[in-house]
C-alpha cells in the first residue's frame, strides 16, 4: 500500500472531495472525537471501576455501557479512514500516527485477551466487591491504551511535515 | 486590542507557544479531559434513561466527581491555550459561544449531580433525563465548536 494509490482511493471515491469541502474536514473531527469521548465514557469507566473507583457499582452491570464503546470504536475507525485517505502522506510516515496506530493494536489485544481467558470473571466484581488482580491488570492497560490513542492523535499535528520526523522512510 | 497584544506578547505567553512541549502538553490535556467530559455526560444520560438501570443512582453518583476534576482541568488547560494565542480566541465569536455552552452545560452537570446523583433519590424525577440529554448535547456542541475555531478564526498576531 502506497500513499498514491491510497491518495487515488480518495480521489476515486469522493472522499478527497469531500473533505476538503469548507466544513467536511472539521465535522468529520468532531465524529471521531465524539466516538472517541463515547469510549472513554464507557470502555474508560468500566476499566477505572475494575481498578478499584466506585466499588458500590458492579462491573456486571457498568458492561452494559461496553457495546456503546464497541460502536464507538467502529465509528471513531471509520472517520479516522476519512482522515487517513484524504492525506495519506501526512499520517503513513507521521511517528505519532503510528504510535497512535500500536496503541489501538495493544488496546485490541488486550480486549481479547480479556474475553478469551477471563470471560467469567467479568460478573465476578459485584457491588463492593474488588476484582481480581488480572482483570485490573488488563484494565490498566486497557485505559493507558486509549489514553495513548487520543494523546498520540493529538500529536499528529506536531510531527509536520511528517518525512522530516519519519526515521524508517529511507 | 492592545491588551490582547500585550498579553500575547508578554513572556509567558511566548514560552507557552515556543516551548517544545507546553502547547502540545495543554493540548492533550484539554482534549483527554473534554473527552471525558462528554463520554462522563454521555454515560449519565445513558443511566438517566434506564441503561444499567441496576446501578443506583448514589452508587452512579460515585463515579461523575471524576467530572468535577475533568472540568478544572479543561478550564485551566482552555484558559492556558487562550493566553497562548489570545488574538486567535477572543477576535472569535464562536469562541464566546464555546464558553456560553460549556458554562450552561457544566451548571446542568451541577445540578444534576446535586439532585439526582446524590440527592438519595429511588429514581430519577421526570425532567432528570431530559435535562441530562440537553448537557450531553451542549457539551458535544462545545467540543464541535472548540475544533471549529481552529478552522474560523479570523485574527492572528503571531504566526
């Protein structure tokens, strides 16, 4: 994959067009940090009781919020593609992208791990109850993921242009 | 004028712009805390509306002072940005209507936490839910605005 055929995508599909229209690249900024917000507000609350806050609430039921964060990552992925075909240069060799890009990779790992060798002990925290040591352990590195998602997205714009910060470029 | 050009000229004011890390450091600041501003507000209202409705309304109550640190620590980092480039900022209407929305949402924060989260109610009174969804919505509307002024700001003094 390329930055031109990626760039040609976006011009083929619109999407180029459409982002550079007065509003398109601002609104679609607000989508992703809205979705962003939505996982922090979810995902975020249910790692930060695993870890010890708000004991009088059971992790059973603060996971009802989790599918909210679910959709928000798809959503958040999807106007990030936006972003990413519209200017594929400035994010493919931008260090802070794909810091941001191992966080979301840590951050997915983790989940799985989650659900694949804890699955019950999601419920096993009730109200005043502590979790276990490693269901905090994965939510630790469950909220420092998403923190690095948003932090390292942010720096995005610190790394223009990105071929001078781009170490691995050649 | 010329205050904001004082103030945008004064030293701290240039330290904060050409220092390698405080913008970027009040940057991610600002953003991770209005991130859990309007994720906290979102949550809220989701409860508010019968979403994890096993969850107490104190017992939910315990988890939104986390809303109270996000929202001193997004006004000190928005006031920080502000000093940095106060000529971008305050020449901007948008940026008043920024602050207008976010002092309305944060009062409706307030009273909700103060009536409904700890007040030690059985469940929600009938405008509880509404209220809440107008915060979660004044609050998305102030992140949009805040990356909107990057795109309508007319003024600049420094490049």
């Amino acid at each position: 994959m390329s930055a031109d055929s990626v760039a040609a995508f976006g011009h083929a599909t619109g999407i180029y067009a459409f982002m550079n229209t007065a509003f398109g690249w601002p609104t679609v900024e607000v989508i992703h940090f809205v979705a962003l917000s939505v996982l922090l507000g979810s995902v975020g609350l249910f790692d930060l009781r695993a870890l010890g806050l708000a004991r009088t609430v059971s992790m059973r039921a603060l996971h009802g919020l989790v599918p909210f964060g679910v959709g928000a990552f798809v959503l958040s992925a999807l106007s990030g593609l936006l972003f990413f075909v519209s200017a594929p240069d400035q994010y493919m060799f931008n260090p802070a992208f794909r810091l941001k890009l191992a966080c979301m990779g840590i951050a997915g790992a983790n989940v799985a791990v989650f659900y694949t060798a804890f699955p019950r002990r999601v419920g096993e925290a009730g109200t005043d109850e502590d979790a276990p040591l490693p269901v905090k352990v994965i939510a630790a590195i469950s909220l420092l993921s998403w923190v690095g998602v948003i932090a390292f997205g942010r720096l995005i714009t610190m790394f223009r242009p990105p071929y001078h910060w781009c170490f691995v470029c050649g | 004028m010329d205050q904001i050009a004082w103030l945008e000229q004064s030293a701290f004011a240039t330290w904060l712009r050409e220092s390698s890390w405080a913008l970027f450091a009040l940057l991610i600041l600002h953003t991770l805390t209005m991130g859990a501003i309007v994720g906290l507000a979102l949550a809220s209202c989701a409860r508010l509306f019968g979403l994890a409705s096993t969850v107490s309304l104190p017992a939910f109550g315990r988890l939104t002072p986390i809303l109270g640190w996000a929202l001193l620590a997004a006004a000190v980092s928005g006031l920080l940005l502000v000093a940095a480039y106060p000529a971008k900022a305050l020449t901007n209407p948008l940026f008043y209507v920024k602050l207008a929305m976010a002092t309305s949402a944060a009062a409706i924060a307030w009273n909700l936490q103060r009536r409904v989260f700890t007040a030690d109610v059985a469940s929600a009174p009938s405008w509880a839910p509404k209220l809440a969804a107008l915060g979660a919505g004044l609050w998305i509307a102030t992140l949009a605005a805040g990356k909107f002024l990057a795109y309508t700001h007319k003024m600049l003094l420094v490049g």
